[in-house]
C-alpha cells in the first residue's frame, strides 16, 4: 500500500531578524529606561553622584527583591497579594528574636524561615483547594499576615537592629562606591533570569501558565511547581525583610504595605502577562530600575510623592494599553492576495 | 419539609446567616450589651458605607471582574465636594451628594473604558487607578484636609441625622440594596450581568453588548463609590486624604464571604448583604468582647480564608451527593 | 416573491493571516432544509457566523427576501427571524434553563421580567422535545445532551424563519437525534428555512433536500441530496479520492500489557474489565457519556478510582497521577486538543518536546539545539505539514494538530497508548494519516486503545472492539464477528435495563 503520509521537510532554525527584536517589548522598555535616566540627567545635576544614586538604588530594590518571584507567580497565571504582609511579618518577627535572644544569626534565620513558611502555606492551600484562585488566597493570607503582625507589636515598634554593625552594613557597606546589597540584588536577577529562561523549570512554568491542562496532561507536576514557586516568593519576602531591617533598623506595623503593588507594577512593566505564560525576565529587570529611577528623578525635582503616585498609576495603564495595541499591529490581517 | 423549604436551606445564604447568628449569639454571650438598638445602630451607621458600596462590588465581580480603586474613588469624590463646600461654591447637602455621585460615576466610567476598551485586565487596570485616583486626591486638595467647621452645616446634619428614628445613610443603604436586588432580578440589564459573567462568548453571539454592560457595571460602582465619599466625609465630618485606605479588601471580603465566585456569573444581593453584616459585626464587636483589637485584622484574614475554603468543600460535598445518586 | 429566502453572494472574510471565506455563494429556498458539508477548516463555521451577524465580510453581499441586507450585529440578524444553534453548547451554566431558552428576548412587562410566564412557556416547550429535565434546573447540572436540546428549545422559542443547526447531533444518542430529526422536519413543514451542517452522512440522507460542499474555504457546488452519493461528497469534500482508509496492518499479537479489574468510580463507571496486549489495537466505543473518557483518565492518573485494580504487563500497579503514568509507559491523547493536549500559542517544537523535558536537559538546564533535533525528526515523521518548528500551534489544522500530539506520545518510551476520539474534528487525508501512524505503532509492539464513537474506524482499525454504555462494558466483540448493528446493540443495552429500573423506583 502507498503511503499516505506525505512528509516533508520543517525547519528548524530560529526566526532571527532584527525587526522582530526592535518589535519586542523589552525594546521599547529600554528606550523609556534611557529616556528616564537622560531627563533626569538634564534636570538635575545630582543624579550622576554615584554615592547618592547607589544609596537611592539600594532603597528600591528592597521592594525589587519581591519583584524577582513575583515575575514567577504572574508567569505561572497566578498572583501573589500577601508579599508585603510576608515581608512585615518576617520583619516583625526578625526584630522579636533578635531582641529576646542577641542574636541576630538567629533573628534572620527565623526571618527567612517565617517567609518561607508564609509562602508554603499559600502554596498549600492553593493546591489543597485548586478551585480556589491565587488572588483570593492571597487576598486572604495578606490580612492575616499583617494582622499576625499587628498583634505582635501593637502601636509599638522593635528596633534597635542596627546596633549589630555588620548587619547594619548589609545595606550599607560598598564595595568601592557599589554596594554589596546592589551586587547581591544582581546575582539573584541573573539567578532567576537563568532559571526562568533556561531550565527544564522554566519551560515548565511557562507551559503551565499558558495552558495549565495541556500541561498536566503532558505530565508536569502542577501541583509541585506552583508550591515551590510560592514558597520561594515567601522566602524572597523574608530576604527582602532581612534587608529592609538592616536598612532601617526597626519594625513597625505598617511595613512593606504597597509592596505587593509595586512588584506587580514592575512586573507588568516589564511585559509579565497578568493570564500568565508570557513575559521575560530581562523586561522585569529593566522595569525595576525604571520604576526605581523614576521615582528618584522625580524626588530629585521635588515634585511631591502624590503626583509620583499619579504618575506611576497612569504609566501602568498606559504601558499595558500600549502592550495591547503592540500586539494589534503584530497580527495585522494578511493582505488578501498573500493565501 | 417541603421542597421549597428544603432548597431554601440548601443555600448558601442559609447557611451564611447561621453562622452570622452564631457569631452575634458567641458575641452577645461575651457582652450582653451587643443585641442592642444602640449597638446595632452605630454598627449599621458605621459600616453603612461598606455595606452599600458591597453591591456595586457584587455586580462588578458578577461580569467576571475586580475593582480595587473603590476606596480611592471614595476619598477622591468625598474629597471633591468638600473643597468645594469650602470653597463655598455648593449651596446646600444634596449638591454636595450629586458632586461626590458625579465624580464617582466619572471614575468609574473611566476604569470601564480602560478596561473594555484597552483591554486590560482589571484587577491591573484598577490597581493603576487606585494609585491615580488616591494621588488626585492629595493633588486637588494641596495635602490639607477639610475640617468640621469647613463643611456645610446642613450636609453635616443630613450626613449624621435620622429620619423615622433611623439614620439617613442606613435609609441610603436600604433604598440602594432594594434597587439592585430588583435590577438583578427583574430587569434585561440585570440578567444580561449574569450573562456575561457566565460565558462571555455566549452571550456575544446571543446579541448582547459585553462592553456595554461591564461599563454600565463600572460606573455603578463607581457611583456608589462617589455616593459613599459623600456619606463618609459628612458622617465623620470632615475630609481627609488618606480615608478609605484598604476599604477595597473589606469589601472584596464581604463579596467573598457572602458567596459570590470571583470567577463571574455566580453571586445575590442577600448573599453580599450578609457578608457585608459578618464583616461589620467582625470589625466592630471585637472590643466589645475584651479580645485585644489588634487581634482584629488576623480574624478577618482567617474568617475570609476559612469562608472560601468552606465554599471549596460546600461544593465537592455537592458534587459527590450529585454522583452518588447518578446510576450506573 | 424572489426564488431564494436568503443568498450569499461572493461573501470574502479576512480574519489576520488567514482567508477564511474566499468569495462563497450560497442559496436558501424557503421551506427547504439545506445541508452544509465540508471538511473541519473548509469554512462552514465562519460562513454561519456572518449570516447571524456575529462577524461581518470584507466583500459580498447578503440578500434576504430580494433585498440587499447587512447585519452589524446578531442583535440585528434576531430580528429579521435568523436563528442559530453553535456547535459548542453557547449555555449560561450559573443560569436556569428558562434563562438560557429566553436570553435576548425574555418576555417583559412593564419594563419587568414575567418569570412565571416565561417558566411556563420554557416548560411548554421541553415538552415538546420531550427532553426530561425541568425550566428551572441550573444549566451547568445538566448533560452535554440535554444542554443540546435546551439550545433548540432557544431556537424553537424565537419564532425563526431561518434556523441554523450547526452539528446538532454530534452529542446525541440515535434516539434522541431521531427526535431531532422529527422536530426539524416540523418546523421546515411550518414554513422555516433550515440550514443544517453535520459530519453525519446519515444526517444529510434522513433529512435534506439540497446540499452545498465547500472546500479550503472557497465554496464547491450544490446539488439536490438524491443525485450525490456519498463518493461525490468525499470527492468534493476533499478534492481527491481515497482509495483505502484504513491501513491495517495484520499483527502477531504479543502479551498483555494493560490489565484492568473491576475499575469503578462513583457517578462515572462501575466494574469495568479490559485489557490491551502488545500490537494490539483495541477499541472502546458506545455513545457519548458512556464514560469511556472518565475511564481512560482514570488510567492515567488524572482522577482516583474508588475500586479496582491495574495491571501493567502483569504487575499491580497503582497510578496516582499523569507523570507517574507516563512514567510506566502509559501515554494518553486527550480529546480536547485545543485545552487539554497542546500549547496554542507556542511553536510545535516545543509542544512536541513539553513531555520529555528532561531528556534535553542536564542538571534541569535545557540544551535547546537537541531539543529541535529531536522535534524535528519527530515532525517529519509524522507528516506535520508546517514550515518551521517555531509555527504556532493554533495556526494548524486539527489534523496537523493531532499529528503534533502524537508526536509528542513518540518522545516517551511508551508501549500502551491511550488515544481519545482521535480523528475528531480532523479531515479526511489527516485521518489517513493518523491511522498509518497507528499502524506503525502497534507493528513495533505498543498496545493501542482507541476511544472513538466513529463506526467506520472502529470497524476498520480495531483488533477487538469493547462497547461501553452508561459506565459499564456492555460487551466484547472480536474483528471478525463486529458489525454496526451489533455495536449499536451492545451501546443502547443498558439504557433499556436502567429505565425499568427507575419505573420500579417511581412506583415503590
């Protein structure tokens, strides 16, 4: 019998082309990071004072550390609410330690461990109750959480953190003018980069957030990726916790509030998809400095923090318009005598 | 039992008000002063605002949506009038209330287009505007806040008075719960809601207009937003900018608690109202009982947690019943 | 009074990329019923969507009653007495069925909904149909059928004067799709245009008059029914004649590899026994909701079973979950391509490699120029007709798309394969295609489960045949003694046993 297959020959090579590279997202980030970083150049002679730009660069990535897991949650079609309560938990917690025990090894390691913690039991509920969304949990875990700490400290603040001068220069101390907080940032930025572009991980998070059955019915463990990944976002809070702490020296209760706002805002800048399975993660990067800087430029001009507030609302809205009409253009009807 | 009753009990709604009564009974056991007019009256008075604003939440989350800004559309509206009492250019309470309405209605309008029509997703296109709406709000009022003194007289008097022996804005709350409850139920519009909650692609080719009906939706929120702005600044007397901050999550709670799917489609007006009552008993009677007040924000966390996950198992019990009985 | 009721007149539709109707004629006769053929892809679909006005064409022009018409939105086509059933169940699962029947056009007064009345004419028309479920039931409670019917119902309450069934039967039992057929006569006897598309040949015989065949969206011929036999149909369906469709290959069969005893889950199946050895390719068909899919999952790990056992190649095995299953050589193609089996919007490369990540990695980190080796081997063998390895899944056809899923199964060393319905919605030459592969497989010693409610290739493909009906086997026929009437026997049996169950119920 003839065959009925007709096979035929499919290429394999990637598509390259310099057009479909300048269409990408992360393109036109880029021309937004320089144009930030130009304006505030032009506008005050200040922003080029590396000792003061690194100070100011530390301060944002406190909150860019949540940023990093949180790009995996959004990756994955989930979202996590509950990082800044994480965050002041684990904070609260940090301080309550070091003061009962002296010991400020032990204070970071009950830090991390309580972010750890706070993350896995997201994790668990979530695929304990898989009818349940992450934007319900969460929502729910970030009043617990913080109410967990409120009851803790009550009208009161722990401090005192910065008296341990090596922890104190975790923030602190440089390496030339570039602080060590700042190379550390980088590291986990390329940690994550790799893990997210690179690994069997990666992929495997990209195939759940894009279709989530197709990707159980291939055999992917769902249920473990979306544990480990909010785990892990628990445990960057606790990070990012320790050097909130280091930084500021004590805890009060309303800590880390917005945080969640702003790493889902640095995300999406960064062209992370809120439905999941698409994005990438130099785009995150970019949009944490972006957002950072701008904030600092505008600082610089005085301008007050409510308009800050308006501006970094409206450029939210605006950059996920602009995604939506990028994408538009890219399937434009085929012209009628192509087919 | 009669068929009637027994699906009457079935619901969740029943369910969710045994639990409200527990709750009140628990509590009336800690403080026998709880079940009174005076206590119930500055409960409802209190969280009147909280309540109302609930089901314009509900309608939004019916078409398969979140809003977030609600709490700064409400300081940015009650805001709003208040300059403008102060500034003497509202001559009496019921301009002010139609100003905090408008401004309301504006934002709301606002957030739908983005979202209709930038097609973002909501819970991000709001979150862009909770920041904007809250910056506004600093913006036009310089960071100052509007004081007592500064407001009209008549607005105070309405805002914190009482008609047939009930405070106004609970009469407010009746009048707008009573509305939806018929729009939901009896109208083309209402039932459209539902529709496009349900399946959104059904309901496109059924001829409804989907964008139409989620900007109606947006907007009324956004109206019950800015009506609530109004009934804040009058009732505390006075306007400050950061009011209202994290309203959004008590409200989305009470949504949550009182049965409504976040996924669309699923969700009654008697359902949010007893969720909107639980998270006001829960918020107020704390103190009464001698419980530490600031155990109240980690009860609330566990009560919406444990309320979705009841919901969870409510529903795989369902199922299995529904299965056990099919034959083989 | 003009000689057409409706006429599609040189009807273009461009949607991005894709021409998906390529100046398309078409003529509705009053009074007549109009069957659409076609292969999955030749354009029926788009074609219905704008004659109810759910999209509008870049060229042509629609004529109704003789007059130039152009609808701007379903809205538009509803009152001109245009009606459609969609092939997807387009329900409102939160809502009642009353709810769902009059969505658009409930029944008002006074500016108020009339749920009593509109309950009562819901009920009215169940009736009719005699479907056996209530107005007021939720939607989303009932079956794939009867949520078929409550569609019809919908198009039976508008008062339509052209009515548009597309795939009416495809979740129907034989008996309930008699019914339909009763039902569509009487409203074409009550003076409305039908236009009716299935894949049943059967379909067309029992109830059209005249047939229209369009083919790579561009439109083909239309005939009267009596003067096309069902070689014409295919020959215009798919542009070439198919010689033989089913290439089976006559196999040594080998020892068992899956074994399953009394496997039950509670609401879905009872006390199902099978087996499949190796190179054999085993049928599993009934109609649909006989929970022949719920059983393969079963297998698969994706649900529990609450009794039962299986065995793998004689060992007791118990699988909790897919990764485990494909773990031990147990591979499944799932059904629903589009949601369950592939990655729309990726290349096929990577869908085709989604399964076997590991291979290509070394401590989890992916070597990607192995990975399109491999998937491009795999491709081609399949016959995937696509340029790149980097073509997006949802630019292909179903076939195309099934032969990516397949090609997947190939990445793991698998020796049963569970494929579900696997030529749905994919056309003729794909089918061919699929079957060839089928064939090789089971050549090279893997143990074949075909689910599939299409006779022909259950007749033509399968070693042994097990017919399933309402969760359990109702019987085992071998190649030779399998005939389409013993089949539909075996798929109805139980039906008849458990209606007299219920009787005795009722009366006790």
């Amino acid at each position: 019998m003839e065959n009925v297959i007709r096979r035929r020959s499919i290429d394999a090579n990637p598509p390259r082309g310099l057009k479909a590279r300048i269409m990408r997202w992360e393109f036109a980030l880029l021309l937004l990071f320089i144009g930030v970083n130009v304006i505030n150049m032009n506008l005050s002679p200040n922003f080029l004072n590396a000792h003061h730009l690194f100070t100011n660069i530390n301060t944002f990535l406190v909150n860019g550390l949540v940023a990093l897991p949180m790009a995996y949650c959004l990756l994955l079609g989930e979202i996590d609410l509950s990082v800044g309560s994480t965050v002041v938990l684990s904070a609260t917690l940090l301080g309550i330690v070091f003061n009962a025990t002296e010991s400020m090894v032990l204070g970071i390691l009950t830090a991390l461990a309580v972010g750890t913690l706070c993350g896995a039991l997201n994790g668990l509920i979530l695929i304990k109750f898989r009818e349940l969304s992450a934007m319900i949990v969460t929502l729910g875990t970030m009043i617990l959480y913080r109410g967990l700490a409120e009851r803790i400290l009550g009208a009161e603040a722990t401090g005192g953190m910065r008296t341990v001068e090596w922890f104190a220069n975790l923030f602190d101390a440089r390496i030339g003018p570039v602080p060590f907080f700042f190379i550390f940032f980088c590291v986990l930025a390329g940690v994550f980069w790799f893990v997210m572009h690179k690994t069997v991980f990666g992929r495997r998070m990209f195939a759940i957030g894009a279709n989530t059955q197709a990707a159980r019915y291939a055999g992917i463990n769902v249920e473990r990726t979306r544990f480990t990944v909010f785990t892990l976002t628990g445990l960057m809070c606790g990070v990012s916790a320790v050097f909130f702490t280091s930084w500021m020296g004590s805890v009060r209760n309303n800590v880390g509030e917005g945080y969640e706002l702003e790493a889902i805002a640095m995300c999406v800048l960064g062209g992370m998809s809120t439905a999941g399975g698409k994005g990438t993660f130099p785009g995150v990067i970019i949009a944490i400095f972006t957002l950072g800087l701008l904030r600092f430029g505008l600082g610089l001009l005085n301008v007050n923090p409510q308009t800050v507030r308006i501006i970094i609302g409206a450029l939210l809205i605006t950059v996920v318009v602009l995604q939506n009409v990028q994408r538009l253009f890219k399937k434009k009807p085929a012209p009628a005598n192509a087919s | 039992m009669s068929l009637r009753l027994k699906k009457l009990v079935r619901t969740r709604e029943f369910s969710l008000l045994i639990v409200l009564i527990l709750l009140s009974a628990v509590i009336q056991w800690r403080n026998p002063h709880f079940l009174t007019a005076t206590v119930i009256d500055s409960i409802l008075r209190n969280y009147s605002y909280t309540i109302l604003m609930t089901s314009g939440m509900l309608m939004v989350l019916l078409v398969g949506g979140i809003d977030i800004s609600v709490g700064s559309t409400l300081a940015l509206s009650g805001m709003t009038s208040a300059l403008l009492m102060r500034e003497g250019i509202l001559p009496n309470w019921w301009m002010a209330y139609l100003t905090s309405l408008g401004v309301g209605i504006l934002c709301g309008l606002l957030v739908g287009i983005v979202i209709t029509k930038g097609k973002v997703l909501p819970i991000i296109a709001t979150l862009g505007f909770m920041y904007v709406f809250r910056g506004l709000t600093f913006f036009i009022s310089d960071s100052q806040w509007v004081g007592m003194m500064q407001l009209l007289e008549d607005f105070r008097d309405f805002s914190q008075g009482t008609s047939l022996g009930v405070s106004n804005l609970i009469w407010i709350t009746i009048v707008v719960y009573i509305f939806v409850f018929i729009l939901l139920k009896w109208t083309k519009l209402g039932r459209q809601v539902y529709a496009v909650g349900s399946n959104i692609e059904a309901a496109t080719v059924s001829g409804i207009r989907t964008d139409r009906i989620k900007l109606f939706v947006y907007a009324f929120n956004g109206a019950l937003a800015g009506l609530s702005g109004a009934m804040f600044v009058g009732f505390y007397a006075g306007a400050q900018n950061n009011i209202a901050m994290g309203l959004e999550l008590d409200i989305i709670a009470a949504c949550v608690i009182g049965g409504v799917s976040l996924k669309g489609g699923q969700g009654t007006i008697p359902g949010v109202l007893l969720g909107a009552l639980t998270i006001a008993v829960i918020n107020r009677s704390l103190s009464l009982t001698g419980i530490d007040p600031f155990w109240q924000q980690a009860i609330k966390g566990a009560v919406i947690l444990a309320a979705v996950m009841a919901n969870v198992l409510m529903q795989r019990q369902s199922v299995r019943r529904t299965l056990a009985r099919r034959e083989i | 009074m003009p000689e057409y009721i409706l006429e599609l007149r040189g009807i273009t539709k461009l949607f991005p990329g894709v021409k998906a109707l390529d100046k398309v004629d078409f003529q509705l006769k009053a009074g007549e019923i109009h069957a659409l053929m076609g292969e999955n892809g030749a354009g029926k679909s788009t074609l219905i969507k704008v004659i109810t006005g759910v999209h509008q064409p870049d060229m042509g022009e629609i004529v109704l009653d003789g007059k130039k018409v152009s609808f701007k939105s379903p809205r538009e086509a509803r009152q001109v007495g245009v009606a459609a059933i969609y092939q997807h169940v387009t329900a409102y699962p939160h809502l009642t069925v009353t709810e769902n029947i009059f969505m658009g056009h409930e029944k008002m007064k006074h500016g108020f909904i009339q749920w009593k009345a509109m309950h009562k004419e819901a009920q009215a028309l169940i009736e009719t149909l005699e479907a056996d479920f209530h107005a007021t039931d939720l939607m989303g409670d009932l079956s794939v059928a009867q949520q078929q019917m409550v569609e019809i119902a919908k198009a039976l309450s508008m008062d339509a004067r052209i009515i548009i069934m597309d795939e009416p039967t495809a979740a129907l039992t034989t008996g309930e799709a008699e019914r339909l057929y009763e039902i569509t006569e009487k409203l074409r006897d009550d003076g409305a245009a039908i236009i009716f598309i299935s894949h049943r040949f059967e379909d067309m015989y029992r109830l059209a008059s005249r047939v229209t065949v369009y083919r790579d969206s561009k439109y083909i011929w239309t005939r009267d029914v009596c003067d096309v036999s069902e070689a014409d149909l295919i020959q215009g369906m798919v542009g070439r004649e198919l010689t033989e469709l089913f290439p089976k290959p006559e196999l040594e069969i080998g020892d068992e590899a899956l074994r399953a005893e009394n496997l039950s889950r509670t609401g879905f199946f009872q006390d199902v026994n099978f087996k499949v050895n190796k190179g054999e390719i085993v049928g599993v068909t009934g109609l649909v909701g006989a929970g022949r899919t719920e059983v393969m999952e079963t297998l698969f790990g994706v649900t529990k079973a609450d009794s039962g056992t299986v065995y793998l190649h004689g060992e007791k095995v118990q699988i909790r979950s897919p990764q485990e299953a494909m773990k031990r050589g147990l591979g499944l193609l799932t059904e629903d391509r589009q949601h369950q089996g592939l990655i729309l919007n990726w290349g096929i490369g990577r869908n085709i490699t989604l399964a076997e990540l590991n291979q290509f990695a070394k401590l989890g980190v992916l070597d990607e120029k192995a990975e399109r080796a491999t998937a491009k081997t795999l491709a081609e063998r399949v016959g995937t007709k696509a340029n790149t390895l980097f073509d997006l899944a949802s630019s292909l056809s179903g076939g195309n798309q099934q032969k990516v899923v397949v090609a997947r199964a190939l990445t793991s060393k698998l020796n049963v394969l569970i494929m579900d319905e696997p030529t749905k919605g994919v056309d003729v030459g794909a089918k061919a295609a699929i079957y060839e592969i089928m064939g090789e497989l089971a050549e090279q010693g893997m143990g074949i489960i075909m689910v599939s409610s299409e006779m022909p290739e259950i007749l033509g493909m399968c070693d042994r045949i097990y017919v399933m009906c309402e969760g359990r086997i109702t019987g085992e026929l071998a190649r030779g003694e399998a005939t389409g009437e013993k089949i539909l026997e075996l798929a109805m049996k139980k039906r008849v046993a458990s209606e007299a169950d219920t009787e005795t119920e009722e009366t006790a």
